[in-house]
C-alpha cells in the first residue's frame, strides 16, 4: 500500500503528489469513463488512490475517517479577491426517512464529513478538455469549532423541516454554512417521499455553501492573511441561542431609538449614505462593514425604510443581467433563481415616526420561500425570457421610453426595471439594438408583506 490506511496524515502526504498535476497525468492508457459531474473526482478515487468509487455511507478512507472531495476553483477579474471557489461542495445524499431518527453528533452527516481530504483545482475557461486542469491544492480540512456549532444549527434545521413535513420547502437559504441543495433530477416523477407528508420532494444533499467554500479556500488553504472580524467572539454563546437569536437579541435592545441617537452613541458618520446599516453592524460589535459569518453564510444585509404611512417607497434592486446571456439560461439553473435560493438576508428595518424621525424598529432575517421563488419569481424570469427572445417593445412618449418587460403591476412578488447609471449604460439585445441595462426587483408590496409575517 502506498499509504497508511489508518492515517489521515498519510493519506494527505501522498495526495500532495497531485499538486501541479493534471488529472491526465494520473489516468492510464485505457481508463473507464465515468459520466456526471464527479468523473474528476472518480478518476482519482480509482486510478489514484486505487479503489472502486462508490456511495457508501462511510467515508472514502474508512479506518481514517477521511471524505475525499475534489473540487474546482475559478480565477476572478477581481485584484483584492483573485480567487474564489467555482461552486457550493456536495457532499452526502439526505434521506428523509432515516435522518429524522438521527442527532447531529452521531449522525451519518458527520461520519461521513467530519475530515475533509480537499483537493482543488484551477477550471481553467480557457481549457477546452477539463482532464487538462491543474490539481493546486490538497490540504486536509477539519470544521474549526466556532463553524461547527453554526453547522450543527444548520443540521439540525434541515432536519426539523424534514420532521414537520416540510422537505419539499427545504432550500439553501434557509441556513448559514451548510445547505440542502437539490441533487438529481428535477422531473417530478425523480421526487422522494418523505415521512409526515404525502407531497414529493426533490432529492437532495448537503453541501457547504459557495461562499463558505471561499472563505476555506482563501484563509484555510491559500492562508490569506486578509480576515473579516467575527461577530461570536465566544463560542459558549452558540450553545446557548442560535446565531440569528443571538443577532437579533443585539439589535432589539435599540429597538425604539431614532438614527440620531444611534450615530452619537455608536460614532457613525450621520451623513454617511449607509448609516442606518452601519449602525446595525456597529451595534453587533463590528469596527469595520464586514462580518466574517455573514461573507461564510452568503447573509446580505439591506436597510429597508417605511415611511410614516406604513408603505416601503423603493423596491429592492438586484444586479443588472445581460440580454444576451439571459436567454440562454434554464430557469432551475439561472443566476437570479440561485442567487434568491442561496442568499439569506438580513433586514434592519427603520420607520419614520409623525415627526419624520427615523426610528429603529426592528431586525430579521429572511430568505426567499422556495413555493413563492418557483412559482411566482419563475413567471416573471420566464415572462422577460420570452420578450426578449421575440424582440422587447420600446415605446417613446414624450422624453421618456416605455418597454413591455413584466412591471410591478403584472405580479405581486417581481418585476423587472433599469438599473443602469443613466439611459446611455446599455447592454444590446440579442437583435444589436442597445437598451438601457435592466436587473429583476423584489416589489416594495412583496417586502412589506413579508416583514409583516414576521410580527
């Protein structure tokens, strides 16, 4: 044997031969062909470490207790964060009618990942054959303990929807560092049963988000030195209340004070544009507008503002899509589904009184309902998809151009708008003529009903 079988050490030894390998570098002559999106990763379960991949509920190094993932890495255009991990990191199938039986400690969840053999490699755009890309990083990874209580939270509310009924409702955004992302097929007749209910829900697995994948990349592995400041800065708090528990106790001793009482007592710039968000952020014990979990949990944080009259004057605005490349997308998979189903945000709500003082009211977290996200959002991605593959309508009256993209009047939940810097900041259609660059908006209708549920 080339390596230790009970050593974890070992085995990560002899994996750091791959390091500036391509994964035809390590593939025999004649090798079998494995179909999927894990092929890279079979390839080197089989021709490297020399044993048949499979989908045990045991780790791929057993007596080790170590999980072998191979996963890719992107370069960005971006100088103050190179790097990034390519996508969220799968890891084992949740079956819904056994894992309601289960506690997180010695749950198949952390038998199988509790010791992680990461291998990286760089997807290279511009490398045609993926058997080309070079092996960058190997490194064994255990869950540091203050990431862990957050995962254990995380399990544990997969698993409680997953006991009240509720696994077809599951989605990414429900939780902070591990998620329950859908596996397989979307066709319903590929849908599971699952225990407490008759409805069918899709297949899915853990994973660990995207963004906590970067945060493993850039600190744990590249060992950047560049780190954001915790918000827990005692792990004892976590056994006591959850993360957002914990956040929201913060914010709500400061329920009831205006903004200008806030800046003074937190020393916040009053005439900064984001002063309302720095406050909040100043209130959880940050110095700077970064929190190391909200950037592993992908958490967003927006200030919203109601007016005295109880309405929400602007809609809530996200990046500007281009024509060209929209249309091409499959809804299940598109950019703006993803980005809803994976972000959780959280709101730190001001309203102002008779006065027109601006007081804080309240704080939440929120992430978009996957019933409401595919059904309602769906119509209006589909509805804009369609428009502009047939040609958008643009009609001048007066000064101003009107085009025929959904409006916040055709659906309650979204609606597409501009959202460039002015009418000269254009994309082209797909037929050459420019138009002013469009985003999808959440309806300021939508969000209010939304802050209301909470109450």
């Amino acid at each position: 044997m080339k390596y230790d079988l009970y050593s974890p050490e070992s085995i990560e030894k002899y994996a750091k031969q791959l390091i500036n390998k391509t994964f035809r570098d390590i593939l025999p002559d004649k090798y079998e062909e494995y179909k999927g999106k894990g092929n890279l990763g079979q390839f080197i379960e089989k021709y490297f470490f020399e044993y048949e991949p499979n989908s045990d509920k045991d780790p791929d190094f057993k007596e080790a207790g170590v999980e072998l993932k191979v996963t890719p890495f992107k370069k960005n255009k971006s100088k103050t964060k190179p790097y990034s991990a390519k996508e969220r990191l799968v890891l084992n199938i949740i079956n819904f009618e056994s894992i309601i039986h289960e506690s997180f400690y010695t749950s198949s969840f952390l038998n199988k990942n509790k010791l992680l053999l990461l291998i990286f490699y760089l997807h290279d755009f511009d490398v045609p054959n993926k058997l080309d890309f070079f092996i960058k990083y190997v490194q064994l990874f255990k869950y540091p303990k203050e990431d862990l209580k957050i995962i254990e939270q995380d399990w544990n509310k997969i698993v409680e929807k997953i006991r009240l009924g509720k696994a077809h409702e599951l989605s990414e955004g429900d939780t902070m560092y591990l998620g329950a992302c859908t596996k397989g097929s979307r066709k319903k007749d590929s849908y599971r049963s699952q225990p407490y209910s008759d409805i069918k829900a899709p297949q899915r697995a853990f994973s660990l988000k995207s963004t906590y994948m970067n945060y493993i990349l850039r600190n744990y592995i590249m060992k950047n030195k560049k780190t954001y400041e915790p918000i827990i800065k005692d792990t004892s708090i976590l056994e006591k209340k959850s993360f957002e528990d914990f956040i929201l106790y913060k914010i709500s001793k400061h329920y009831g004070k205006d903004i200008d009482t806030l800046c003074k007592e937190f020393q916040v710039n009053n005439n900064s544009k984001n002063k309302t968000t720095q406050v909040a952020l100043r209130i959880l014990g940050l110095k700077s507008n970064k929190a190391e979990e909200f950037e592993k949990a992908n958490i967003k944080v927006k200030s919203i503002r109601i007016n005295s009259n109880g309405k929400i004057a602007e809609h809530m605005s996200f990046p500007s899509f281009k024509f060209t490349e929209l249309i091409n997308e499959q809804w299940y998979t598109s950019t703006f589904r993803l980005m809803l189903e994976q972000t959780k945000f959280f709101f730190i709500i001001y309203k102002f009184d008779e006065n027109n003082n601006l007081i804080l009211e309240k704080a939440m977290f929120w992430n978009m309902p996957i019933n409401i996200l595919d059904t309602e959002v769906m119509k209006v991605w589909l509805k804009t998809v369609k428009i502009i593959k047939e040609g958008v309508q643009m009609t001048k009256i007066g000064k101003k151009t009107f085009n025929n993209l959904p409006s916040a009047s055709d659906n309650p939940v979204s609606h597409v708008r501009p959202h460039g810097r002015d009418s000269n900041d254009t994309y082209l259609l797909p037929d050459g003529r420019p138009m002013p660059k469009q985003s999808f908006w959440l309806n300021n209708s939508f969000i209010l009903e939304q802050i209301k549920k909470d109450e």
